[in-house]
C-alpha cells in the first residue's frame, strides 16, 4: 500500500477557523455562477474549481457577503470595508485540503463590521 506523504485537513475559515460546509450550487445561478456558501462567523465565500477564475470568484464572494448587492459590492475596498482570505489545493471530491493534485481555490470575504 501506498503510503502519503502529505496530510489532508478538513477546510477551515480563515476568519474564524471553524471547519466550513462543502461549497453548495446556488439556486440563483445567474447571479451565483460559483458554487460557495457562508460561514456561521458571517465570511462568505465560493469555490474556483480551475485556479482560473480568481478574480470573478473573489468578487462573486464579496456579492453574496453584501446579500446580491452588486453596486454595494463594487464600492467596496479591500482591507478597508472587508478582508479576503482564501484555502488554496482543496478538493471538491474529498472536501479536504492539502493533497498537492488538488488545484481548487476557496475565496473567503468578510465585511468589516459597520460603524
Ligand atoms: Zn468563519
């Protein structure tokens, strides 16, 4: 048998560090073409199955932390109205992190906290 040499770990936020759901398909998939979700800290995020995507995906993540609002989302600066955090070689299939042939990216935003 084949031993690993790596170590596989469940996704966690990187906001909060609790484990995370499996990205979900959305009903709305015109306006959600990710599959993604929300964390129990309120960060939402979505899934880059290609590593191509990045930036469509970051800001479908920032769309769904402002609840569909895309005016709202595009207004927004990083590191100013909200943070972005991301888990790089997860994989759909296992829903873990850490083996080397998984290219998935999840992107994680979470507003800042209005004043
Ligand atoms: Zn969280």
């Amino acid at each position: 048998m084949r031993s690993l040499k790596y170590k596989t770990f469940p996704p966690r936020c990187p906001f909060c560090n609790q484990e995370i759901d499996p990205p979900q398909e959305f009903d709305d998939v015109l306006m959600y073409e990710f599959d993604g979700g929300q964390c129990a800290c309120g960060a939402s995020y979505c899934f880059d199955p290609t590593t191509r995507n990045g930036g469509a995906v970051m800001l479908q993540a920032l769309v769904l932390a402002c609840q569909g609002d895309w005016d709202r989302a595009l207004s927004l600066r990083p590191d100013v109205d909200y943070y972005e955090g991301r888990i790089i070689k997860y994989s759909a299939l296992t829903h873990r992190v850490g083996d080397p042939a998984s290219f998935g990216t999840i992107y994680f935003i979470r507003l800042r906290p209005q004043k």
